[in-house]
C-alpha cells in the first residue's frame, strides 16, 4: 500500500513518544530506519523499526567507554537503542583515528541497527575510511553443512571521493534473517538458495526454515568468518552459538586516517581516480556498470520525491499499533 512519507514519520515519532526514547535521540532514531526503507532493504526499514521498538524501554544509560588500549576501544553501550550507540561509537572511532592513526571500537550490550551504511558514510565524510560490521546469534551456516554456527555477519565500507563518498553495504549471507521474519508474517515464500532446513537442504518454505545460507561457498564463509573473529574474539565478546541475546551480540566501528599515504585530498582524488575507472568498465548487455551504493542513492532521491512509501498492510498495521503504545501485537 501506498503511505505519505509524513504520515509513517509521524506514527515512529509517536511510537517513540510512546516508548519514552529521550526527545533528543527521536529523530537520530527515526530517520535511520526511514533511510533503510526509501533505500529499498525493507526488511532494514519500517518492518525492523516496528521490531526493535519493543526493546525502546528497556535502555538503561548512555553508551560509554569502558576498556581502551592503542587503537581499540570497548563500548558499554547499556542496552542503548541501536542508531543512537552507533552514532555515539563512530564518533568514538574518528576521535581515536585523528589522534593515533586509526580506532576499532567493539560495542556490546546495545539494541540493534537498521542498515550499516550511515555510520560508515559518516566516517567517509569526515575523510577517513570507514569500516562498520555486526554478528549477531548463530543464525547462519555454510553450504554442506545443516548446523547454524555463525552470525549473519553484514559489513558495510565507505570511502571518500570528489563527490559522494563510495559506499558497500552488504550481508554475508544470501538473504538477511529479516526477510524470513517478515515472510513468516505474511506467509510469503523465501528467495530461491538462501535458507536451509535442520537437515541443509535449501528451502522456500519460511516455516521450515531453520538457518541463512552464507554466500560464496568457501570464500563466502571465510569472509563471514573473519568479520566473526573481529565482532568476536578481538574484544572478548561472544561468538556463534555463545551470542545468546541481543545484549551479547557483538559490533566494530573501524575508521582509518590515510593521510600517512599523503594529504587526505589525495585520498579521495585517487579514490575518484578508481571510480571513473568502473564508470568506463564494458558490460555484455551494454548497460551502465553497476558501481556499489549508487543504485540506493536513487532510490532514496525518486522515493523521497514522490513523497511515498509501497509497505506491506501488515507492516503499516504494526506500526499504527506502536504509535498507540502496543509494542506486543506483531
């Protein structure tokens, strides 16, 4: 169904109002998830915002540093709601970066976020490379095998240029756990290949589906099992079956300072450099290349001007319930 933009605006303030998110924090919050839904990744946007609402009440404090040693720095964030610890660890990671060269921030204890790209946008923006990546419980697993044993593992980049900073923002599984959640909802089928069943067959089926299929065979795996060790093991908190709650999921805010390599306009005049190179590589259909967070940009710009949002019933139904303080009914 086709909804005002405003109007959905106005129902997550509500929902926010509702949830006692402080008034300072409302718009950091509700803008996150309007992004990832007029990006095109609804199961990041209006649905996951209907979701992560009901843990609203349940922040504790503000995040806070509490280990430091070189570049790294760990995060309380006290059950923080996710955009706004997010937005308080990319700073934490800039800061370090100007300062030593570089910042690798481990968060724990935080609800989550709707899509990565903005926090790693922010670290472009302010020149530097930006690197930001999650675990999350062991939801996903490897081809051949029917055991669940990693996070889904999502990572986005970002790095300047003369314009707009190029962008990656990416699961390391076919599809994100939040398209089998909301297929359950509505009774929708899974895309072909992304989901297994307990036995590791691939399965269309979202009631019978038990795991995510990570992407890339073997190379996919060894990608996800890197961003593993580095949501992980790298600050002490949990992995894989050890991800017991959201409060012990596991997230890194990586910033770089290139200007070792020379001024920092040189950075992103190189990286422009790169940029114009894709924009000439030949495609066999002779259609543009696609260069990463382009297509996403577009979107946002023709959805915002139109003024309109396509959601599911269901999800617009979820929402108008939060905006009444129902943060149970799904």
């Amino acid at each position: 169904m086709k909804v005002d933009i405003d109007q959905v605006r106005a129902l997550m303030v509500e929902a926010c109002r509702r949830s006692k998110v402080p008034a300072g924090s409302v718009d950091l919050v509700v803008d996150h998830y309007l992004l990832g839904e007029t990006q095109g990744k609804s199961s990041h946007g209006v649905a996951k915002f209907c979701f992560e609402s009901r843990f609203f009440n349940e922040r504790q404090g503000s995040p806070r540093t509490v280990r430091e040693h070189g570049v790294l720095a760990v995060v309380d964030a006290q059950r923080e709601i996710g955009p706004v610890s997010a937005h308080y660890a990319v700073r934490v990671a800039a800061d370090r970066a100007r300062e030593l060269g570089a910042g690798i921030v481990g968060v724990i204890n935080t609800q989550r976020y709707g899509v990565l790209s903005p926090w790693a946008e922010y670290l472009a923006g302010v020149g530097l490379l930006g690197i930001v990546m999650n675990t999350s419980r062991a939801d996903s697993t490897v081809e051949g095998a029917r055991t669940p044993f990693l996070g889904v593992n999502p990572i986005s980049y970002a790095v300047p240029t003369d314009n707009e900073p190029l962008i990656v923002d990416m699961s390391t599984t076919k599809s994100p756990m939040g398209v089998l959640w909301e297929a359950r909802r509505g009774a929708a089928e899974l895309p072909a290949e992304s989901f297994v069943d307990p036995g590791g067959e691939f399965t269309i089926d979202p009631h019978v589906a038990a795991s995510a299929m990570v992407f890339g065979g073997h190379k996919g795996f060894a990608v996800s099992l890197l961003i593993q060790i580095m949501t992980g093991s790298l600050f002490g908190f949990p992995m894989g079956p050890g991800v017991e709650s959201t409060w012990t999921t596991g997230y890194t805010f990586i910033a770089i300072d290139p200007s070792f390599g020379g001024e920092l306009e040189d950075f992103a005049k190189n990286n422009s450099r790169l940029v114009r190179v894709m924009e000439g590589v030949g495609t066999r259909d002779s259609q543009p290349f696609r260069i990463p967070g382009r297509r996403s940009r577009a979107r946002v710009r023709t959805v915002t001007a139109s003024g309109k949002l396509d959601i599911p019933e269901s999800v617009y139904r979820r929402l108008k319930a939060r905006a009444t303080g129902d943060f149970v009914s799904d």
